[in-house]
C-alpha cells in the first residue's frame, strides 16, 4: 500500500495564497498624522501671535497702574451715574408690577366693556335714530297727505269761487246782454215813433196843403161867382 500524504504537504500543496488585509489603524494612520502636524503648526501660530501680543502689551500694567485712579472714577461714575439707577429701577419696578399688572387688567378690562359700550350704545343710537326717521318719515306723510287734503280743499273752494265768479260773470253779462237788448229795442222804437211821427206829420202837412188849396181854390172860384 502507498503511504498517504501529511496534512502539512496537503495543507502547502491544495491551500491558495491569503491577501494581507490591513487593519483600520494602519489606513487612518496617514491621515492622523497629517491632523496632528496641521495642528503643531496652528498652535505654534497662536504661541507667535500671543507672543508679539504680550511683547506690545508689556507696557500695559505701568500704563493701569498709572491711571488707576481714573479708573476707579470712572468706575464710580458709572456705578453711581448708571448702575445704582439702574438697581434701583429695577427694585422699584419689581415692587410696582404687581401694581402695574392690577391697572393693566383694569384697563385692560375697561377698555374691553368701553368698546363694548360704545358699540352696544352706537347700535342703540343708530336704531333710535332709524327709528326717529321712520316716525319722521311716517309724519311727513301724513302731514304730506294732510296738506294734500287742505290743498284739495282749497282747491275745490277755489274752483267753487271761480265758478261762482263765472256765474256772475255769466249773469252779468246777461244782464248787460238784456240791457244793451232794451236799450236798442227802446231806440229802434224810439225811431220807428220818431218816423212815424215824421210820417204823420208830413201826412198832416199834406193834408192842411191840400185843404188850403182847396179852400184857397173854392174861395176862387166864390169869388169868381160874386164878379
């Protein structure tokens, strides 16, 4: 029989090569390293500026310590000037709210029931009013019909007026008619009796003249006889 291979040849002869994977640290590594020097440099940036800082600021304790008392003027001008005033604001203020916020309900509440009143007393007022114009209107018809009714009265007197005036005028004028009608009837009889006085005494003159003819021609002819 043939001897059957170890496990280590097997293992060196059938088994594939395995890739190295690297880790996660190894990857960021580079990338930590670059932060870390970016920073070295920032922070040795600030050191120069804060040194070129201290170096012109060196000068700055003699210049406090020389104007220290205007200062501490200035300090207890402001203290006295603006924060006391200021505490004291606020502690009288903070004493007063309770004050202040009773009077802003107050008026608050006032000014609601105000509005309020004044829109219930406008809504009052321009129904009295409306009404009052109704009455008013209502009595102006009335008075308009009134005065349509005195008016038709008057006018139905006027026209009775007028129509009594025409019945006089109507009657006068009849009589004048009758007697304008009587004095041309007296006339034409006073001149048909003025013909016929003229008629009758032209009548009567013809007559005398023929009866004085005639006896002026019977005395003729008497005396004819008597020769």
């Amino acid at each position: 029989m043939e001897a059957l291979p170890s496990s280590s040849s097997l293992a060196s002869t059938y088994l594939p090569p395995v890739l190295e994977d690297p880790t996660p640290l190894s990857k960021a590594l580079p990338y930590l390293v670059s932060f870390l020097t970016l920073l070295q440099h920032v922070a040795l940036s600030i050191w120069s500026i804060l040194q070129w800082i201290l170096i012109f600021l060196s000068p700055l304790p003699a210049l406090v310590y020389l104007m220290s008392p205007l200062i501490f003027f200035l300090d207890l001008c402001v203290a006295i000037f603006l924060t006391s005033p200021y505490r004291a604001l606020m502690y009288i203020l903070e004493a007063v709210q309770p004050l202040y916020v009773l009077c802003g309900v107050a008026c608050i509440t006032g000014g609601i029931m105000g509005l309020s009143g004044r829109w219930i007393s406008g809504i009052l007022v321009r129904w009295a009013k409306n009404e009052q114009i109704v009455m008013e209107k209502n009595e102006y018809v009335y008075r308009e019909v009134d005065d349509d009714e005195q008016d038709s009265e008057e006018e139905y007197d006027e026209a009775e007026e007028r129509l009594r005036r025409a019945r006089e005028l109507d009657q006068e004028k009849a009589r004048q008619e009758i007697l304008r009608r009587q004095r041309r009837s007296w006339s034409d009889f006073r001149a048909k009796r003025k013909e016929s006085e003229k008629r009758e005494s032209s009548s009567r003159m013809k007559e005398t003249g023929v009866s004085l003819v005639y006896s002026a021609s019977r005395r003729g002819g008497i005396d004819d006889t008597l020769h």
